[in-house]
C-alpha cells in the first residue's frame, strides 16, 4: 500500500500542466456563451416570453402552458445553433452528486419515417427521471413515476458538450422534497413571505423580498468560554 502511495504522489508531483487555448485574449468576448442568459433571452424570446421569464425570477410568479412552450421552443433552437443534440433536467438529489437523464430532441412522426425536433413546454417544465417515458414492451408498469423533476427557471439553462442542460429541482410525487435545491428554494420563500409582512408595516407597496446573501455572511457563533476569554479578557 505504501508503495502505491509514493507512486501516486510522484504521478501528482511530476504531472505536467495542461495547456488550454483560450478562443480569445480578452474572457468577456466567450464568457458565459454556452448559457441561455438574459443576453440570449432577449434574442430568442418573444418580448411577452422574456418578460414572463422576468417575472417569475423577480416577482415569484407562475408561467402559462403558452409561454412555456414559447420558451421551450426558443431554448431548443438556441441549444440546436449551438451543436447540441440531447436535453436533460440537471438535478442534486440527496447523493451528494449531481443526475440527469438525457432525451433526444428527435422525435419520429410515425408516418412513413417522417421526424422533427421536438421540444416543448410540457418536457422543459416536468421530467420523469425514473425512465417511466422510456418505451418498455410491456416489461413492467411505468404507468406512474415516484419522483418528478421541475424546471427551476431561477437558474438559466446551460449546454456541456452536445447536451441542453436544464436545471430543475426533484420531488417525489407526495411533495416531498428529494434532493438538496427544494429546501433551499422553499428556505428562501419562507424568508420571503416574513420579510414583506415586515416590510408592509413600514410601506404597503413592498410585495416581494428577494434574498440575496446568506446569514453566514452577516454573523459568527462563538462559544461563550472562548468569548470570556478570547475577546474579552484580552
């Protein structure tokens, strides 16, 4: 054992460094170019789309079956421009590693070998990601899934390599919460809620706090006997 110790230290210490080509000099002109930002947002989206989009990431509002298809449409042809084959919905469930299971946009019409690439709302806001939407030959009954994975549209989209990345939380079909985002989200419109009944007392306009750092940031906990003697005393 300790010789495949001091093998791998020296394959550490001796590995030379990889050399990367930037695709330009200056990192503003290729940062962020594989994420479906506000940038593109704007390019693919209609006005109404964009501005749906907006107001659920602003206001915490809810998007209609229309526009998500809108939106949808526009991701696929955004992520098609950009080479990409394949979508997923990009989830942390409660394994300390990130999932995804991956769907082609490719879809057969099923009249004479016509297909089309298709993606629409319905796909981009729910996924089954026990591979109950797969086909089975009547192997075993995928009729309901345990678990559903739903479009977080808080966080924007993102390709690697040929695939459509969405970001999503996941939940069982009860509610409860599967992975380690849910809680997060829910922590955060919690805090919400409080925060405006707050606010109202002081100005009925505020309808939506939005939270933008941590406690940790703000304050350390210190065990008293360290207090007394630590920062105190001295």
């Amino acid at each position: 054992m300790a010789s495949i110790r001091i093998a791998a230290l020296n394959d550490v210490l001796h590995r030379k460094p990889r050399h990367v080509e930037p695709p330009s000099d200056k990192i503003s002109d290729f940062f962020g170019e594989n994420v479906f930002n506000q940038k593109r947002m704007r390019k693919y989206l209609t006005e109404d789309a964009y501005n749906s989009v907006q107001a659920v990431i602003v206001e915490g509002k809810r998007i209609e079956r229309k526009v998500a298809d809108q939106i949808a449409s526009s991701m696929r042809d955004w992520a098609l421009s950009k080479g990409a084959t394949h979508y997923t919905h990009w989830f942390q469930p409660l394994t300390g590693a990130t999932a995804e299971k991956h769907d082609s946009f490719f879809e057969p019409l099923g009249s004479g070998g016509d297909s089309i690439e298709k993606f629409d709302g319905t796909q981009l806001v729910q996924q089954e990601p026990d591979a109950s939407s797969f086909p089975h030959g009547g192997i075993r009954n995928t009729f309901e899934a345990r678990g559903y994975t739903i479009w977080d549209p808080t966080s924007p989209a993102f390709i690697i390599d040929r695939t459509l990345c969405i970001p999503t939380i996941f939940i069982a079909y009860t509610g409860e919460a599967l992975d380690n985002k849910t809680p997060l989200l829910r922590a955060l419109n919690a805090v919400d809620n409080a925060a405006t009944d707050v606010c109202q007392y002081f100005d009925k306009n505020v309808s939506k706090v939005n939270s933008s750092l941590g406690w940790e940031q703000e304050y350390f906990l210190v065990d008293k006997s360290f207090l007394m003697r630590d920062l105190i005393l001295f």
